[in-house]
C-alpha cells in the first residue's frame, strides 16, 4: 500500500531577492512499513519534503497525496506523528503530561491516556519519569520524550526531523538501535531526514539522497541490509558499499566549488 | 549630643554586627538571611529616634519612629476604615476590573490583528494621560465614593496589563506552534494548551507592575473629592492639621498593604511559573 506520493512535486518560496526554489521535480512513493531517510547537505529541501508531507508547508506545483488524501487532509485525520529537531516539550507539563498533550487534543478518554501513556513511555524505556519535568532530563530522555508523544497516538507514519541531531554520537547510537525495535514492534512507516549517512544506511530500507538550489532527488537507493540490524552491521562490507554509494550521490550532487 | 553619640555608635556597632554575618561561614543559613534586614531595619528605627530626639528635630519635618507606632496604635480604627476605603475597595476592583479588561482586550487583539493596529496605540495614549488630570475628571463621571477611584485605578493599570499580555501570548516559538498544527488543534485548545501557559510569566510581570500601580492610583485620586475617609484624604487633610505623626501612620499602612499585595501575586506566580528558568531553583 502506497502511504506517501510524490509526484513532480515543486516548491518555490517568494522571497525579497526573487524565488528560490525549495523542491523541483520531486517523485517519490513511500510504501506501507518503509523506513525512508532523506539525506543531502543543508539547503537540499529534505526538511522542507518533509514538511509537505506534514501539511505544514504548502507545494506549489505538482501533486503530493498522503494516504490518498492531500496532506492537509491527511493532518486533519492525525495521520502523522512529527518529530521536530527540537524535543519541543512543554516545560510546564511533565513527561507523562507532554506525552498526554495530543490525546488530550485529540479526545482520548482518562483510562485510555493512562494506558497509552505507560505504553509509549515504556516503548521508549523511560518508564519511571512520568512525573519529571522536561528540564530535568538529559537531551538524549527527553528526545526520548518527544517520540513517545508522537507516538501515543494512532498514527501509522512516524514523520523525523534530524531527530538526534543535537546529540552525541554515543546517545546517537544508542537511540537508533532503540529506533529501529520500535520501528519492528510497530510496524510503522517512517520517513527520516538525516545529514548523517551511517545513521541514514543503518537505519533506512531506502535512502533518498538530496541535492541543492533546487531542491532534488539524485539517487534513491534499496538497502540491501536485512531488517534485522546489531549495531556492529556497520562493519559488514554490504554497510560500506551503501555507504558509499550514498557518497557518490551526494558528492555528485553537490557542486563542492562553491 | 548624648544621644546623637549614642546613635553614631549604635550605627556602628549594627554595621560590624551585619559585617560580621556576612563574613561568617553560616551566612547561607535562613537565621543569617533573615538576621541581616532585620538588623539593618532595628538599627535605622533606632538612630531615626535618637537622631530626631537629640537634634530636636520638629515633628511636623520628621516625627520619631515612637510617635509614628503611637498614632499608628491609637488611630487603629481609623488607619481600618481608611484601608477599607481606599485599598479593599478602590484600589483592589481597580485592580481586578481593569486587568481582566486588560486580558479580554489583549485576547481580541490577539485573535484579530487588525485591532493590534487600533487598539494599541489607544491604550499607549491613555497610558500617557496624567493621573492629575483624569482623577477629577473621574470624580466627576463616578462620584465621590470608591467607584471613581476605582475608575483612575481601571486607567492605570489596563495598558502595562495589556502590552504584557499581548507580547505573552505572542511568545511561542515556531516549532510549538507546528507542533499544535501537526495535532490539528483548534484555536481554544492552543491558547489554553500552548500560548496561554507560555503567556503566564508575561502575564504575571504586568499583574505585579499592577499592584504598585493600583496603589497609587487609588490615594492619589482621594486628593481630588472623597467620602470624609481613605487613606489619600486622610493624608491630605492631616497635612494641613500638621498632623504628620498619622501622615506617617497612613503611609506605613500604605506600605504595608502594598508590600502583601505584591507579595501575593508573587507567591501565586511562583505556584504557577515554576517551570520557567526565572522561577526553578537548580
């Protein structure tokens, strides 16, 4: 089942020093169950793809359609969880509290909260935290918090925005690996932006590779990589192949003379 | 010239007394931190006395601290109907009427921007309006009784509650703002979920302002017609009796009343913003 399609999808923002054009002839499918990455240097529109996605940015050409709806339709259902770059908690709610902000938006009844909240915080082993406030957690917890939030609802597409780009490479590890249990107990469909590209072929069963000024697809690559992946996978020469090929994109996309 | 010696040497020896706390390895404690003021205070009352008695300083430029408690403990029951008068009734529904008028008119401004460019510049203009000159105005439209003080009161503090108000409800970051989008809430659920509690430090900011504001507003408005108590009356009329001892007594009131008041609004402040980096301790 197709969840997200693209096709010669175009965006141009107006700006004071003349267009600049975000997205240009953007084709894509995302099937049900893909983890997709968006890799490319800043600039590349993997952000803004995303956005479209979310319906927090509007295309202005071509078509984009998320579960056969458009993706403002698509918002309005609550077809998406989003994770921001950011954690984004509310420092005035606790973790059990920022993770009841979207059910409580959404109309969940008291029992169902409780049962969601302990499942999602579980899922994301911070079970135990429920009553800490956001600042007084590590970074690390608290994009921890911020998945859990975005999953504590019935949302079959999990939307990931550099989500442990603010983070160190050990809690980077740590977290993907957790990333990718979640991905297989859930069974969702996650779209990934990343300017990292081990965190993009560990994680990925496609890795879309994005270049600049226009904002395009270069190369998108099936992961030959099983779904089950140990961190030490990152040594197998089929991880370095990958690896590499999402380097000739990327080099190829992007002019370094600049 | 005893007791100006006498309190030369009570000034000193209540300095070295604070030195001596402050240098102490126990000045972190809470009997260190209260001892400090109330040193300070008990030996700035003291010299007041002995200054004013050995100088022979006239009561009517300065009364002694001891003349001041008198008049305060004696006048007690007019010090009460005058507080009830002037604080209870004008300054306090002043000071409810207009903030909640002040937080009606930022939530409109808020919803519709169009008034953000008419309303604001009103409420700047009348925030610029000398309390002189609409005392007696409102005098004149509400009467001698509390409700025209309350009225200067309702001047005073709506636009400090309001410019607050307003920037509070504008200070949500981008990302909060997308996150209540991605959600598809509607706009009650973000101001009360999102922008309403992020407003809050905001809010309480102009609500403090407001309390020192309303104070003022509610005595000073007294000077221009009022029933025959309140505390700006009181004042007014013991000016010309020279009876500064009670001028004294009602301003020691004054500073009372206006210090819990403020304290209040700060205490709830800190029940409600205690997540803001201002108000969390470590």
């Amino acid at each position: 089942m197709t969840v997200v399609k693209a096709d010669d999808l175009a965006l141009t923002f107006q700006t004071n020093d003349g267009p600049v054009h975000a997205l240009a002839d953007v084709n894509l499918t995302v099937e049900k169950g893909d983890f997709v990455s968006f890799i490319g240097p800043s600039g590349c529109g993997k952000t803004t793809f995303l956005r479209c996605i979310a319906g927090l940015e509007t295309p202005t050409g071509g078509s984009l359609t998320v579960n056969g709806m458009t993706p403002d339709e698509a918002r309005r259902s609550r077809a998406y969880g989003y994770v921001f770059q950011a954690a984004g908690l509310y420092p005035w709610r606790t973790i059990a509290g920022n993770v009841r902000l979207p059910l409580e938006i959404m109309g969940y009844s008291r029992a169902e909260m409780a049962e969601r909240i302990a499942r999602v915080l579980e899922l994301v082993e911070l079970s135990g935290f429920e009553k800490k406030y956001p600042w007084q957690l590590s970074g690390g917890m608290q994009q921890r918090a911020s998945i859990a939030r975005a999953l504590a609802f019935d949302a079959d597409i999990l939307l990931m925005d550099e989500p442990f780009g603010a983070l160190d490479e050990i809690v980077r590890d740590h977290l993907n690996e957790q990333l990718l249990k979640l991905w297989a107990r859930t069974e969702k469909t996650i779209c990934f932006v990343t300017h990292s590209i081990p965190e993009a072929v560990y994680l990925s069963t496609r890795i879309v590779v994005m270049s600049p000024r226009p904002g395009r697809i270069t190369d998108v690559i099936e992961s030959p990589l099983p779904r089950e992946r140990p961190l030490d996978i990152r040594d197998s020469t089929q991880f370095l192949e990958v690896a590499h090929r999402v380097r000739e994109g990327l080099r190829a996309g992007h002019a370094y003379d600049q | 010239m005893g007791l100006v010696i006498a309190a030369l040497v009570l000034w000193g020896a209540g300095w070295m007394m604070n030195m001596a706390i402050a240098a102490s390895p126990r000045r972190t404690t809470l009997a260190a931190r209260v001892a400090v003021p109330v040193i300070f205070g008990i030996t700035v009352l003291v010299m007041w006395e002995l200054l004013v008695r050995g100088l022979g300083v006239s009561p009517i430029i300065l009364p002694a601290p001891s003349a001041i408690a008198g008049a305060f403990a004696e006048q007690t029951h007019t010090l009460w109907l005058d507080f009830r008068q002037t604080v209870l009734k004008g300054a306090l529904s002043g000071f409810f009427i207009g903030c909640a008028a002040a937080f009606a008119a930022a939530l409109a401004i808020d919803r519709v921007p169009f008034l953000q460019r008419g309303l604001l510049p009103i409420g700047n203009f009348v925030a610029a309006l000398p309390i002189i000159g609409v005392a007696p105005i409102m005098v004149g439209w509400f009467g001698f009784d509390w409700e025209s003080k309350a009225a200067v009161v309702v001047v005073m503090v709506f636009f400090p509650m309001l410019i607050n108000t307003v920037q509070g409800l504008a200070d949500t970051t981008a990302m909060q703002r997308d996150l209540m989008k991605t959600y598809s809430a509607g706009y009650w659920q973000s101001l009360f979920k999102l922008r309403l509690p992020a407003a809050l430090p905001f809010i309480f900011n102009g609500l403090k302002i407001s309390t020192t504001l309303a104070l003022i507003g509610a005595i000073v408005a007294e000077y221009f017609g009022s029933p025959t108590h309140g505390m700006g009356f009181r004042i007014s009329t013991e000016v010309g009796r020279l009876g500064l001892d009670m001028v004294w007594a009602e301003i020691t009131a004054a500073a009372i009343a206006g210090t819990c008041f403020y304290g209040v609004v700060a205490l709830i402040e800190r029940g409600l913003t205690f997540w803001h980096p201002s108000q969390r301790s470590g």
